[in-house]
C-alpha cells in the first residue's frame, strides 16, 4: 500500500507537489481529480516505473525550466522509496496500473491490431498456469475468455469473445480469438476487405472496454491482491453515462479488497467514486506554474460547472448580464 507521498519533485508538471512538512497521507480508496495537463498522467507513470523499475520516460519527462533531476520519495507497507539520479533504489511490483498504454499494449493502437498486442494478450491470459502443458493452457485461456467475458458484461458491452486460442505459428506465440457481437462471429482480420473484422466493428469505448476487462481479470486472478495497490488512469474516458456508471459499481466492489487510487479529468466520475466508498478525495490543481496535491471540494466543482453551462446562459437568455 502506499502510505504516504513525502516529494515529489521535477517531473513534468509536478514539482514540490506535496507538503514539505509530512508530505501526502494516503487512505486505502482514494479518488483524484485533475483537469488536463495537470499532471494526473505523470503521476500514474510514476508509480508504473516503481512497478517496472523502469524510469526512461520519467527522466524524459523532466520538468521545464528546472536544473534538478527528477526525484520522488514514497512510503510503501512502512518502506521509504526513493528515486533520485534516474533510478529507484528499490522495486516495488506490488502495484496493477492501468492507463491508455495498457490499452495500446494488449489490445489495439486505434483500430491497428498488430501481432505484438496478440502476444501481449497471450501472456495476460495465461498470466495464472501452473505449466505450460496443453491441457493447462487450454484451461486458462478457458478461464480468461470467461472472465473477461464477465466484465464486459458488467460494463454494458455489446460484444463478447466467442474464441480464445493460441497460436504456435509464429517465432513468438501468441493469442488467436473471435468476436461475437449480434450473434454473428467477427474474425481478428477479415477474408475479404468488405467484411466484418476487429477494426471495423469495434470503435475506441469497445476497446477501451476490452483493456479494462482483460485488466480486471488480472486483478481477480491475483492472491495476494489485499496487500496490493490498483492504479486506474482515466479509466472512464470515451465511456457514456451508463457505461460510466457501471465501471463504477465495479469499482466499488475493490474498495475493500485492495487500495485503490482513481484518478480523472470527470468530475462526476470522481463524484461517483465518491458516493461509492472512496473516503479520499484529491486534486491537482496549479500552484504557480506547476501543480500540486490538494483537498478536492469535487461539489463546488461540480456546482460551478452546472452554473457555467446552465445558470449563466440562462441569464443571459432572460436579460441578465452573465459573468464569463
């Protein structure tokens, strides 16, 4: 879990972007709100280059007219991690994050579908097998397909996965599956240029919806995800109302089984997370020209919104002077 964020300093948009003086505690749910280009995204690499000890693109993200390396220190299950000089001095892989580059990784650049997604999308699906024996790998490729096939469900997805295979014909094995959606089988690529395929019937909140669901399965296959953290990046964006709503209620159901940290330009998202069990609500908001950590007031954000789209064009309608 992390306990607490004590600095971070000159990475992108962040920079003294907590407390000095004890830094940022955080709870076990924990909801932040951010517009764009505040620094939400950083934040999340961040932590993803803890997990993967791997801190290129946070040195390449150095913040602008600063002299300073990127540093940060975070307090994890009692461990003070600290990065400084382009590296962690320890790992920390206790941490599932998911942003846009998952999406990008296991499923799809766009409508492209190219052989590395399929082979990242073999390792998620067998992520749990014991061996690589044919008949355990027949069994979790079963498993995955049903499982992601759950969540999909839960979010309102119009689509399933009919198939789920591996494919040996490649130096590099990889994931072979079918589509179902309105009872008729859609191919990965299609025989012929007019017919149905993967980049024709499935448009950007499809495959948004298929990342989260192969993410969620990785989460509810993991035993020992009560002492983990869950990391999710805009995990609303590009959905609608309904679809939002759903993500939340599955949200919710992690609230107590993991520590959970939501971040989100939508403050009606937030809001939900809010009324959901997230006791925690955070925002990035800009201190100068950089940004830092704050308490959220997510109702007068959301109140100030409903004043700029509906009060103050009403007034104006009726004869009022309105103040934008």
């Amino acid at each position: 879990m992390i306990e607490k964020i004590s600095r971070i300093s000159g990475i992108g948009m962040l920079h003294d972007s907590v407390p000095k003086d004890g830094g940022l505690e955080l709870s076990k749910a924990v909801a932040i709100y951010a517009e764009n280009g505040r620094g939400k995204s950083t934040f999340c690499h961040l932590l993803k280059s803890l997990a993967d000890n791997e801190c290129t693109e946070v040195q390449a993200r150095k913040a602008l007219r600063q002299t300073d390396e990127p540093s940060a220190e975070l307090v994890m299950d009692g461990e003070t991690h600290t990065l400084s000089e382009g590296s962690w001095d320890q790992r920390y892989d206790r941490l599932h994050v998911f942003d846009e580059r998952f999406v990008e990784e296991a499923v799809s650049v766009g409508s492209i579908l190219g052989v590395k997604h399929l082979e990242r999308m073999l390792v998620l699906a067998l992520q749990f097998a014991d061996n690589d024996s044919p008949e355990e790998v027949e069994d979790m490729l079963e498993d995955c397909r049903a499982g992601v096939n759950a969540r999909l469900r839960e979010l309102g997805a119009a689509f399933e996965i009919s198939r789920l295979a591996r494919n040996d014909s490649g130096d590099v094995p990889r994931a072979d599956y079918t589509l179902r959606l309105m009872a008729e089988e859609i191919p990965l690529v299609a025989s012929e240029p007019t017919l149905p395929s993967f980049s024709t019937v499935l448009g950007p909140g499809d495959r948004w919806m298929l990342g989260l669901a192969l993410f969620f399965y990785g989460i509810d296959g993991d035993r020992d995800i009560m002492s983990k953290t869950v990391v999710l990046d805009d995990p609303a964006v590009g959905l609608d109302r309904r679809r939002k709503t759903k993500l939340a209620e599955m949200l919710m159901g992690y609230v107590q089984r993991a520590q959970l940290i939501v971040l989100s330009h939508d403050p009606e998202f937030i809001k939900m997370m809010q009324e959901r069990g997230f006791d925690q609500v955070l925002q990035l908001e800009r201190s100068g020209i950089y940004c830092r950590f704050t308490e959220c007031d997510i109702d007068a954000i959301l109140a100030a919104d409903y004043t700029d789209r509906f009060i103050e064009p009403d007034n104006y309608r009726t004869g009022g002077h309105p103040t934008f």
